[in-house]
C-alpha cells in the first residue's frame, strides 16, 4: 500500500495486522484498547477476532494457532492487568518458539511512570520472555512497529514479540502507508551454513555403526518434515523425536524408534545410550530429555544443528555443532550420504520396543477390569481418529499419556505446552488450534486440574461454535505430583486430592454436549460418539486414580536408569 | 574459576537494550562490577563495556545470550590483558598538601595527575590511569590523611584489534 491516507493509529495498526496475513485474533477489552476495539467493528468482516474470557485464555489461543497454521498468532489485551494476564503465556511462547504478537494497550505517553490507573510496565515485565518488545507512543510508529514485530516473531528461532501501544497513539492522525520488514542491521536469522561442517558430518553419518536422529520441533518449525525423512531414508537412520518434535515425522514409518527423555519410549532412550553417533537437529537437549548430562550418549559422538547460536554446546558437550536452519542442514547432509543396512543396530531398536512391550505395554489395563486408565482411553483415541486428529494436551500425566499413546500421520499434529509445562494451556491452545484449522479434528486432552485452571473458555467455545472435541482424563488428582509422591516422598499425599464438580453438568450449562463413562465397557463407543459429533462435545472419563506414567527417567537420573512399576 | 571479564557489545541505540543486557547477567545471578556505556565511533551505535568477575564457560554462555537480543549487533568477551583499559579519578584532598608541598605544579607531577580546581579550603586532583595506579593514589593519600573524597569512572576501552572487525557483521548496511 505505497499511497498514502490520513487515518487513526488503531485502524493503522488494523491494517498493518491484515497486510501481515492476519485473519484471525484473540483478545480481551479494556479502556487503554477500546478505540482498537472501537475500529475492529468496522473491520469484522477481514478480521475474526475472538472474545477469550480470560487474557491467558487468549494468549494460549494465539499459540495453539500458531502452532497449527505455521502462522503467526496474534493476541491482544488491554494495559495493567489484562497485559500482566499475557504474561504465562508470553513465557510459554518464548519457551516453546511460537511466533506470536501479543498487543497491549497502555496508558496515554503523557502519563507514563505516573501510576495511572491500570498502568503496568509490562515492556520491563515482558523483557525476559519476548523475543523483543517495543512501546509505541505516537501513531506514526505504528506500521513500523508491526512489521519489525512480525519479522522477528516468524524469522530464525520463531518467538513471542509484544507491542505496547499508549492510548494517545491510538487516536492520533498519521499518514498510513505499509512497507513490510525485511531485514534488520543488528539481526541475522538465517545462518549460512559451514560447508566444511556439512562435509565432516556427513562423512560421521557414514562412518557410524550406531547413529540416531534426534528431531525436534525445528524440523517442524523450518518446514523441514520432507527433508528430514528422506535424509533419514537415504541414509537408513533411525529417527526419535523430542516432546516438540513428536508428529515431525509419521509415527507408523518403519525408521521411528519413539520419543526421548523422562517418558519417552525406552528404545528411543536406550539407543542414546548405546549410540556412536547422535545427529540431533532443531533441538535443545532440555534436561527433560537428557537426564543427568554427565552420563548422557556416552560412547556417542554429538553433531549438533540449531538455528540459534546459543544452544549450542549450551547444555552438553558437542563435537561438531553447525549453525544453521534445519532443512538447509538436512538438505545438505543428503549429498554423499551412503545407504548402510545396520542390521544389529536396528535390531537392537527392535529388542528394546519388545522390553517396552513386556514391561510396560502389557500393563497398561486395569488387571481387575474395574478402572478405565488414562492409557487405554489415549490408545483407543488413536484407534478412532487413525493418526488424523490434532492432539492438544494439558500438562501433567494427561499430556504423558497423550505423547506415549497418541498416532500422527502429519505434522504439527501435537500441541502441548513443552517447555514451561504450563497447565491450563490445553483447552485454550486447542480452541485456538481449531479455529486455525477447522477442517481437522481437534482434540483437547485434558487433566481434571489443568481443565480448571482455563475452564471459562468453554464460554468462548459456545459463543463461536467451535467444534473442538474436550476428553477430559479425571483421576481427582494432581496425578503427575501425586505420581512423585508416591514414588519419591513416600506417598505422603500432600495437597493433591481433588474434590471435582460434574464436569458434565458444567459442560451442559455452556450449552456443550457432554457424556461421563466410568467403566472400560462404555469407553470405546464414548470416544466413537465424541468424534462423531458435529460440533463441540465434552467427554469425562472417570479414570484410575492411581495410575502411574512409566517408564520414567527420575529427574536428574540417567537415561540407563528407567523405572518400570510403582 | 573466576576471573574478571568484559565484555564489549555494540548495539543499537535503542531504550531497553541495557535492560535486557543486564538481564542476561541477571538471570545466572553474576554481579556486574561496571559497566559504561557511550556511543561508539559510528553513529547511531552504542558501545557497552561491562566488567564481571565469573567463569569462562558462564561469561560465553552470556555473551552468546547478549547475541540473541535482536538490538546487539556484536558481543565478545575479553580479559583485561587484551584491551587498552583507562579509567579516571577525582580525588578531594585537604589544601594542606599543598602547602607541604610547596607549589601546585610540584604536587601535580610527583602524583602524575592534575589539579583542576584548588582554593583555601581543598583540592581536586584528577588522574588517569590502569585501575592499579588510581587505587595506588587513592591509597597513598589515604596513607597521608588528606582524602575527603573519591570518585572514579568505569573502564573505558580500546581494544587492540581495530573496530572495524566487531562491526564486521553490518556490511554494506552500516549507514542503514
Ligand atoms: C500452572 C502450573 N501450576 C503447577 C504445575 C505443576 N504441576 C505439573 S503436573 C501437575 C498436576 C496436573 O494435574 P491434572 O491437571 O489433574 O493432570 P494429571 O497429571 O492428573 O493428568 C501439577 C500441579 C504446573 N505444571 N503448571
Ligand atoms: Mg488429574
């Protein structure tokens, strides 16, 4: 839009959001964002936004969004606290790399610093969990303000950016005319990658006995799906992914071996262990995935490739760390690379996919029939929906369980709060994720207290039909601390017992059919009548208490020292 | 081990960069023991010199995170020994070091500093120097009991590699 108009900040920041692909927003008013609000009535017709009913309900909307479309997500909330709400999900965000732009309203630039009502420095709040943050304070600023935001939320590692825009700047004239951002003197978000490096890993890969791919969510976030199965089928290399990563690459394709970390599957965990080579692309080596680090991959050697600098050779020691994008490095690596059969080595895979089998698969029904568990319901889920939903999860046992058991046939399938383990992130998050893709299924799998932590939006749910499926896991516990107390504190359940209400009933209140099953008979055509229904549908099931996620690396622990049983 | 650091970035001059800056320090709880920061010889570019006493592997682990803000255009880290370092003092002392010294221009060559102001009352002396010989002065004139009072800079620096060489990553976008 070269030709210039004279028009007000907030329909500048408006148009500026549409020239940026924006279709769809989340938020929550108030009286340092109603002239923005004032101006999106005159734009519902190229802008949906949705009404949260909570700013925290909002801004995991906006990240359950991103992290479906690929898009950029965008939130907005008024000064003080509305913007003090963002913040959980901000760090969620900054943790996960989820491109978002979160819009803040805040009070008018003459009365900055004076604690003016619902005044909150949230720019000096936000510091440490954005990406980047910006005040603007005149109208002027604005398009420039929400291109650089949208630049560097989607470039390089992808994060959160938070714009504070003061009233007066709101309802300030200026000329509005639109140039996107396209590259920043201080900031250099796409690597070029060291070709010596390439050369040196590609020679490892073909010199390894024992190589393993770790993938994580910068395959997914780079686009580099593609890439990375052909390489690892070019190459006959296993593939296991990390919490984020999961759904990167098809969960039935023979070169699969599971997921990493503290309760990942145990052949994925015990490869690392034994592996000469690890090749880990787009990855962070949380302390989630690698336990103690001391006693991590010891007789491997570590490549390491990451868009962002600063992991590298951040947690672990590296032997060769590449700093690039993932698919450039993959589509790299793929020249020269030789076919090897490593019979023993997947061989090996296959030994420890039957240990899992023996000792964890084979329990995971209630041996007296009595309980439905979380492993069944997430088992069975799978069966139905064939690989084709989107998994959206809680935190906590629900989450473990929805990682372990759930099938995914595409990417960015997965959604869950990996990071920052936010609960409360699940049933936002999954709203958001349907309204991004409303031609898919959508499934929030919750536990029974991270529902309560965002359940008003179920209010959001019913005011804008979306039809997004909500399988809530009720053991009436805090289940996953109450699994640490049992194993680590001597089962002194301290604070982890809860008394629920009937979810169902308060599904119904919302005008959302609902159903509750208790018993393992009712439970495969619950799920059946929960996917078949037309539109939102809330389903409770009742189940064990006292289960357990195994295996499990305790924290800290090595990756050799799984725990099995209780 | 700990050792003193400093770290020079250079950044565009833009508000909040030195928050997030410090941040960095901040969250792996290391005390910053100065920091100064000024406009660089380009302009528009800010120079940052913080000097921090922490180990190796923490202060690459920083400047790696001083890197990722998307303000900071370079940072590296040094030890004292690979920069020019200077800093500069002000002392206030009786005016009776004067007088047993005789005239004002004695005084200020046996100290290798400068008098900038003089009246009956005191006497402000400035000196530049390496941090050991202004805390030597400051000692000295301790020794002697006629410190009133002292005040110095941070460090300012020049490193003995050309600028041109951290600034190599702006390219042809210098004047951008
Ligand atoms: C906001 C927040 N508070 C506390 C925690 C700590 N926490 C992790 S899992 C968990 C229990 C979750 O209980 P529930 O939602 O019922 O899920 P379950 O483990 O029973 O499946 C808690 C309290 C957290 N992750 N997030
Ligand atoms: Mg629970």
């Amino acid at each position: 839009m070269a030709n210039k108009q004279k028009i007000k900040g907030a329909e500048a920041l408006l148009l500026s959001l549409i020239e940026e692909g924006t279709r769809d927003m989340f938020g929550y008013p108030g009286g340092q964002v109603i002239p923005i609000y004032d101006c999106l009535y005159d734009y519902r017709d190229r802008i949906n936004h949705i009404l949260t009913r909570h700013e925290q309900g909002a801004v995991h909307a906006a990240q359950g969004y991103a992290r479906a479309t690929g898009r950029v997500g965008v939130c907005m909330a008024t000064s003080g606290p509305g913007a003090t709400n963002l913040v959980t999900g901000i760090a969620d965000a900054m943790l996960d790399s989820t491109p978002l732009v979160c819009i803040t309203g805040q009070v008018p630039s003459s009365m900055l610093g004076t604690d003016a009502f619902q005044e909150a420095d949230i720019i000096s709040m936000t510091m440490p969990v954005t990406k980047w943050n910006y005040q603007v304070t005149s109208a002027s600023e604005i398009p420039r303000a929400i291109a650089k935001a949208f630049y560097i939320a989607r470039s390089g590692r992808p994060g959160p950016v938070l714009i504070d825009i003061a009233k007066n700047a709101q309802v300030e004239e200026m000329d509005y005319s639109y140039k996107p951002c396209l590259s920043l003197r201080s900031y250099h978000p796409t690597p070029e990658i060291d070709e010596e490096g390439v050369r040196q890993a590609v020679e490892m890969i073909n010199a390894a006995e024992r190589p393993l791919i770790l993938a994580g969510q910068g395959v997914v976030l780079s686009g580099a799906e593609r890439s990375l199965t052909e390489f690892a089928e070019a190459g006959h290399l296993p593939v296991a992914t990390t919490l984020m990563g999961i759904s990167a690459l098809p969960s039935g394709h023979p070169l699969f071996v599971g997921n990493l970390g503290m309760h990942g599957n145990v052949a994925a965990n015990a490869m690392t262990q034994h592996s000469d080579l690890i090749v880990a692309i787009g990855m962070r080596f949380s302390d989630r995935v690698t336990g103690d680090v001391q006693n991590y991959a010891p007789q491997a050697k570590i490549i390491h490739v990451d868009i962002d600098r600063a992991e590298l050779g951040k947690n672990i020691r590296i032997d060769l760390a590449l700093h690039a994008d993932a698919r450039t490095a993959l589509e790299a690596f793929k020249v020269g690379l030789k076919y090897r059969e490593r019979p023993d080595w997947f061989a090996f895979a296959e030994q420890e996919r039957a240990v899992e089998q023996k000792e964890v698969f084979a329990h995971t029904d209630d041996p007296a029939g009595r309980f439905i568990t979380m492993a069944q319901v997430i088992r069975n889920l799978a069966e139905i929906e064939k690989g084709d939903a989107v998994i959206v999860t809680d935190v906590g046992q629900n989450q473990m369980f929805s990682a372990r058991y759930s099938r995914f046939n595409a990417s960015r399938s997965f959604i869950t709060s990996g990071g920052l383990g936010t609960m409360g992130f699940g049933l936002p998050a999954a709203l958001g994720a349907k309204v991004g893709v409303p031609d898919k299924e959508v499934v929030a799998v919750l536990g029974d207290g991270g529902l309560q932590m965002t359940l008003q939006e179920l209010g959001t749910i019913m005011q804008n039909n979306i039809g997004v499926k909500i399988l809530v896991l009720n053991n009436s516990y805090l289940g996953m601390v109450r699994q640490w107390q049992q194993l680590f504190f001597n089962r002194r359940y301290s604070f982890t017992e809860l008394e629920n209400p009937d979810f169902s009933a308060i599904a119904a209140a919302y005008r959302i059919p609902a159903r509750r099953v208790t018993k393992p008979e009712e439970l495969n055509g619950a799920l059946r009548e929960m996917s078949e229904a037309p539109g939102a549908y809330l389903l409770e099931v009742a189940v064990m208490p006292d289960e357990n996620v195994f295996p499990m690396v305790p924290a800290g622990a090595s990756l050799s020292n799984l725990i099995y049983h209780d | 081990m700990n050792k003193e650091y400093i770290v020079i970035a250079l950044t565009e001059n833009q508000i909040g960069v030195l928050n997030r800056i410090t941040g960095c320090y901040l969250r792996r709880k290391i005390n910053i023991e100065s920091l100064k920061v000024s406009e660089s010889s380009i302009k528009g570019i800010s120079m940052f010199v913080i000097s921090a006493y922490t180990t190796e592997e923490y202060i690459d682990r920083v400047v790696q995170q001083i890197r990722n803000i998307i303000d900071v255009i370079e940072a590296r880290y040094y030890t004292p020994d690979e920069l020019i370092t200077q800093e500069i003092a002000l002392y206030k002392v009786s005016s009776k070091m004067v007088e047993s010294n005789g005239r004002i221009d004695a005084l200020s060559r046996s100290l290798s500093a400068r008098i900038i102001e003089f009246n009956p009352a005191y006497v402000v002396i400035e000196k530049t120097g390496t941090r050991a010989e202004i805390e030597q002065l400051r000692d000295d004139l301790q020794r002697r009991g006629v410190l009133q009072e002292f005040t110095r800079s941070g460090s300012v620096v020049l490193h003995r590699a050309p600028l041109d060489d951290l600034l190599h990553d702006l390219g042809e976008n210098t004047m951008a």
